[in-house]
C-alpha cells in the first residue's frame, strides 16, 4: 500500500510528462485552485458594480470604476515564469487581503505548484487561465504593468488558447490605462476587423467586450463621433447585461449632448424595454426620457409615466429624482406653482443625494428670484451653499456670487422692516401699545402650547422624533411615566408653578415651589410673557426715533439702488426710490433720488414721470453734472469738481468722521461719489466710509463695505488697506 502511494505521489511530479501527471494538476487547477480565485474575482466585481456611486447628472464612463492617478501599491507574489513575482513580507502576509488580491494569490499558486513547463512547453493546459485571472487580478489593483505582462505572457506562449481574443481585449484595456490607447486602437482593429473576417466570426460576447474596449480608447483620445460609433456596435447584441445597459446608457446621453433628441430618446426607450437590465439604467432611461422631453404633447404622457413610477414602492430609492424631474416637467408648462409642490417633495424624499438637492434648491431659488422674492431666493441659494462641498465647482462658484449680492440686500430689507415696526408702535398710544402687546403674546402663548400638546401627544404614541425611548412608549399618556415628566416640565417651564384652581393662567398666580410657613411667595416673571418687558423697549427719546428713521432712509435709498443697479428690476427700484423720496431724507439723498428716479422712468418709457425728476434737477441742482448731462445727453463732460476741490470735500468729511458724526459721513460720501464718478479719489471715500460704519454699525456691516471697497479697488492701496483689515478680522 505504501508502495503504491509513493508511486502514485511520484507520477504526479510537475516534472513528469505523463497522462496521470498532467489531468491530475490539471483539474487540480481547474477545480481547486483556479475556482476559489474565480470566486474571489467574481466577488470583486460585485462589489464594484454594488459600492459604485454613479454621478447621473454627467456622462458616465464606460467602465463603473475610478482608478486614482497614483498608482496603487498592491503585494508582489513569488517569482514565477513570465509573471514577473516577488516576496512579501512579514507586515504584507498579516495584511487582509481583498478579494482582487486573493483572486491573485490564487493565480499565483497555480502557476507556482502546478505548472508544467517541460523543455520550453507548459503541459497543464489551465495555467493559460491562471495567467488570464492574473493580468485581470493586477488590472483592478490598478498594477497595470505586471498586469500587461500576465497577458503578453498568454499570447506569446498560448496563440491557440480559447480566452486569446479576450486576453487581447484585456490588454488594449489595460494599455488605456497607462494612457497607450492608440496601441489599444490597433490591437482591437486587428482583432474585430481583420481576424473577425480572415477567420470564423468572434462569438458576439467577444464583439461587445472589443467594441466596448475600443469606445474607451476614443473616449480617452476625444473622438466623440467614433466613441459613438462603437457603441452603437457594442450593443447591436445585449449578451452581458450589465455593460450593455451601461453602454445603451452612455450612448442616449451622448445623443443628448448633441441635441439630439429623437435618437436619444430612441435608445433610452431601448433601454427601458431590455428587461434584463439592472433596474437602475431602466429607472434613469425613464428619468432622461423625461429631461428630454420637447413639446407639452409628450410632456403629458411622460407625466403619466412618471406619476406610476412615483406610486411604485419599488422606486423609493429614486423619489427624490423622480419629483425634480416631475417639478421641471410642471415648470416648462408654466405650473409654477405644481413644480414648486414637487421640488419640495424632492427635498423631502428620504435619502435623497446631496447632488440632487442642489439642483433642487438651485431651481426653487430661481423661481423664488424669478418672481423678486429675494429672501425666499437667498434662503434657497444659501441652502445649495451648505449641502455642496465642492466650492471649485463652476455652478456653485456662480450661486456663491449670486447669494452674496442678495446678501446686502436682505440686510437693508430686514432693517427697514424693523425700523419700521419701532417706529410705528412708538408712535402709537400707551393704550395702544399695550392692546398690540398683549395680542402679541396671547399668539406666543397659543403657539408654545400646541407645541408643547404636538409633542406630549408624540411621545404618547411612542413617537419622540427621534427623542428618548422608554419601556413605556406607546401606552396611554396617564401610563407613560416618561411622557408625565416630560409634560410636568415643559408645562412649569412655560406656565411656572400653578395651583389647581380658576383663572390659573394669570400671571400672579405663577411660583416657584409650594409655600411654605416661614417662606414668602416669590413671582416667577417668564420674559417671553412679559408685557412690561415689552413696553420697556419702545423708544420714546425723539433723537433715538429720528435716528431709526435715518437708517431706514438710507437702507431705502440702498435697496432701491441695489434693484436698479444689480438686479435690473425697476418697479421694485422705483417702489424704495419712491417711497424713500416722500420720507423727508437727508438733502444729500434728494439729489440721486430724483436722478435714479428720473432714469427708470426713462427707461420704462414714461415721459410724464420722468419730466417730474427731470425738472427737479434742473431747478434745484441746475449746476450739477447730472444737470449738464439731461440738457447735453449726446455730449461727455469733464470732471465737474476740480482735484482740489475734491480734496477740499475729502478732508472736510474726514474731519466730520474725527468729531465722530459717522453717520453723516456715510450719508454724505454716499451721495457725494455720485457726483465724480471718474475721480481717482473715490476708493479713499469709500475706505472712509467703511471706517464710519465700523465705527456706527456692527462688525458684519463694517466687514461687507470693507469687501466692497476690496473687491471694487483692488489694485489700489485703499483696495489693499481693506484686504488686509479683512483678514484681520476673520482671525
């Protein structure tokens, strides 16, 4: 028995050429070895096609994998014939393996311990497959040198093998890789254009993996027409199903691009009736279905279809694109308000992408600064700020720019509605303020209080939000110790300590703990409540009244410039303009506002109005620049104001900033600049003012005329002054 072992044992030396030596390592391979790094490989591969996260707002590549520009450093294996092996060690061996490193391992054993190269031929007719499953290992470790050398090694050694043309495919990709794609072009043109006509005809599996290897190759070389061609070759026959769909994708999205929307819509219909298709190119041909639509006739149907794609429960991973889609359907047929309805559920829609949400607060923002709701807009474009994290982005850079000029804006609109509001219920009667108050905060109290009963209700149902949880949760209210103390807290937090009696919602009845003999009872005042809190924060002193009314003034002159200037809306400027002008303002604003006025209404072709400002110019401020330019409109005039003069106007206005009247200095500097609008000395005026706001105003105020002045003369020195206190204070 022994004897018969040894001999069995030494027949099957990888050194003898016998029947019994080379099926036995053979199927040793094929079935041991080689099928566990089969399996590995396979299980690579799902991982890749699973972890990939496609970008469906661009156009995808060809193949759902991104390699980093650096090499990756992956473990090097034994020495082996042709496959260039190294050691590993000791820190490499504890190292867990991933799948694609294991399905190498696996290759490397077969080569190693059952490789029969006897006198220059290899005997075992599956290590051709173990080289295969090697170059492929290397390829997705991104060591795609070692990799084209697996490969030449099969066709330099195995021209006869079965898997030759697709190791010749294997090979072009990989030379992609490396940026050798006009040799991958060659090798593939050989192989599906000559061999496929010399010989018998390649199997339609292998045409799609060459026309698909060669569509790459175009792709890197930007020849979009023959990357097209190839893809449309790629998909005459469907055999692998996923990079078919992926390939019918990429191929409407071309068509796209062109503006071709028939075509393109003809392969996403494709597309969607190819059933064997991952369910994610299907939901996002519909999608792009949809995008492409050109006419209200299809939009209809296309609504249709996407309103059963929405109730499909299937399709929740894709609500939040389904809904902007539906809302930009809505929009193009003008149903502003059904795309708003839309847009929001998008942004509602759980697990949404950040991506999508940003293309969603982008539109809603549009809208909003469509219809000059500029609060609503900023709000939104705000939002697209927050959820982005790409600030290079060419998109978000124009939002960032966009959200930044309406932030001056919202800044005066909030301070003329605040100013507004002081000085209205100052000018009210005691009795009258005390009714506006009181009204006030029985709204206050009625708020909190369905607050407070929303979310004692919440917790009775064992629903907190996302709160504590507890035993108890989902008995009645008067069976959840945890809702009872919760609602005993947050009710003392708003009401205090009451007894049980009538009329307990009166003030005087609040205390701080139960009295007792030696105790006296202590009020517990609730500022939010309060109505003497209230009445205490009215002003009364006339300059503190007057001085609300000035900034409101110049906050109106601001914003009607703001919507001339920068937002080319006129009715809004003239509005502010307007109203800013029956105010009484300053007298260095009467000027530019009779002159702002005059222009819009010149520009709305409204000559009846314009005359009206036109002639309070002439009159008033005959000798103006603005004056000179309604009675010469064809002609260019100088400098109105000699150097000296504006000098002299400079150093009188920082006198005034050193006798600390700094709101007279922004209002004076503000209508003076007007008036010589090509003086070299106009960045000294603006650094000036923004001296006096920092001065008068708060340090956001004084930092956003700071970036004025920054951004405005940069190459100047007031323009480098402001720069560097900028960063100053962003310390």
């Amino acid at each position: 028995m022994i004897l018969i072992f040894f001999v069995t044992i030494f027949s099957c030396s990888t050194k003898k050429d016998t029947v019994i030596s080379r099926n036995f390592h053979a199927l040793t391979t094929k079935f041991n070895v080689l099928f566990n790094g089969k399996e590995a490989f396979k299980q690579g591969i799902e991982e890749i096609n699973t972890n990939y996260k496609d970008d469906w707002f661009v156009r995808l590549p060809i193949e759902p994998i991104e390699f980093e520009e650096d090499k990756i450093v992956a473990p090097i294996f034994n020495n082996g014939p042709g496959a260039n092996f190294g050691s590993r060690g000791d820190d490499e061996e504890k190292k867990e393996l991933t799948t694609f490193e294991r399905a190498e391992e696996k290759a490397v054993k077969a080569i190693q311990k059952h490789g029969m190269n006897i006198n220059g031929e290899e005997r075992n007719r599956q290590i051709d497959d173990a080289y295969f499953l090697l170059g492929k290992s290397r390829y997705y470790t991104q060591r795609f040198v070692p990799a084209v050398e697996a490969f030449n090694y099969v066709i330099a050694n195995y021209p006869n093998a079965n898997l030759i043309a697709e190791t010749k495919i294997w090979r072009a990709k990989t030379n992609i890789r490396m940026d050798n794609e006009e040799m991958a072009i060659e090798t593939m043109k050989l192989l599906l254009v000559i061999r496929d006509s010399l010989e018998a005809q390649l199997p339609d599996e292998i045409k799609e993996q060459g026309y698909t290897a060669l569509a790459m190759a175009y792709v890197k070389s930007d020849s979009l027409q023959k990357v097209k061609k190839h893809l449309q070759l790629a998909t005459r026959t469907l055999k692998n199903r996923d990079q078919s769909a992926r390939n019918l994708f990429i191929l409407g999205q071309i068509y796209s691009d062109e503006n071709k929307k028939d075509s393109a819509n003809q392969v996403f219909t494709r597309l969607i009736n190819f059933k064997k298709a991952p369910y994610k190119y299907r939901i996002h041909a519909n999608i792009e279905l949809a995008r492409n639509s050109t006419n209200d006739s299809s939009s209809v149907a296309l609504l249709e279809r996407l309103q059963k794609l929405i109730k499909n429960r299937d399709n929740r991973p894709y609500l939040d694109e389904l809904y902007y889609q539906t809302g930009v359907l809505h929009q193009n047929k003008d149903s502003i308000q059904l795309a708003k309805v839309y847009y929001n559920s998008s942004l509602r829609a759980k697990d949404g992408s950040d991506k999508q949400k940003i293309f969603t607060y982008e539109k809603l923002g549009n809208l909003y600064f469509k219809d000059s709701e500029y609060q609503y807009a900023s709000a939104y474009y705000d939002s697209v700020l927050q959820v982005s994290k790409d600030s290079s982005n060419l998109k978000i850079r124009r939002i960032k720019r966009k959200y930044k000029n309406l932030a001056s804006l919202i800044k005066f609109e909030e301070e003329v509605a605040t100013n507004d509001s002081i000085v209205k219920i100052a000018s009210l009667s005691k009795e009258d303020q005390k009714l506006f108050f009181e009204d006030y905060i029985e709204k206050l109290k009625k708020a909190d209080e369905e607050a407070n009963q929303l979310r004692l209700n919440q917790m009775a149902f064992g629903n907190t939000g996302g709160g504590l949880k507890s035993a108890d949760v989902g008995k009645w209210y008067f069976y959840n110790n945890q809702s009872l103390s919760f609602g005993k807290t947050a009710f003392q937090k708003t009401w205090g300590s009451r007894k049980l009696e009538d009329n307990w919602r009166w003030l005087e009845k609040a205390t701080i703990g139960g009295p007792t003999k030696d105790s006296a009872k202590v009020t517990k005042v609730n500022v939010k409540y309060d109505l003497d809190s209230y009445l205490s924060l009215i002003p009364t002193k006339k300059e503190v009244i007057d001085s609300l009314k000035i900034d409101r003034n110049q906050a109106l002159y601001e914003l009607g410039l703001i919507y001339k200037e920068q937002f080319k809306n006129q009715e809004l400027a003239k509005e502010r303009l307007e109203r800013v002008a029956s105010l009484n303002p300053d007298k260095k604003l009467v000027l530019p506002i009779n002159w702002h006025l005059y222009q819009i209404y010149n520009n709305l072709d409204d000559t009846q109005k314009a005359d009206k400002y036109k002639n309070v110019i002439l009159t008033e401020y005959p000798k103006t620049k603005f004056a000179q330019i309604i009675l010469n409109p064809n002609s260019e005039f100088k400098q109105e104001l000699a150097v000296n003069e504006v000098e002299k106007e400079y150093k009188e206005m920082y006198y005034f900033y050193k006798d600390n009247k700094f709101e007279e200095v922004i209002t004076k500097i503000s209508a003076f600049v007007l008036t010589i609008e090509n003086s070299d000395l106009i960045p000294k005026f603006e650094l000036l003012k923004a001296f006096a706001i920092g001065k008068f105003k708060d340090k956001e105020a004084y930092k956003i005329a700071l970036e004025f002045v920054a951004v405005s003369y940069g190459n100047t020195e007031e323009g480098k002054k402001a720069k560097a206190i900028i960063a100053q204070l962003s310390k």
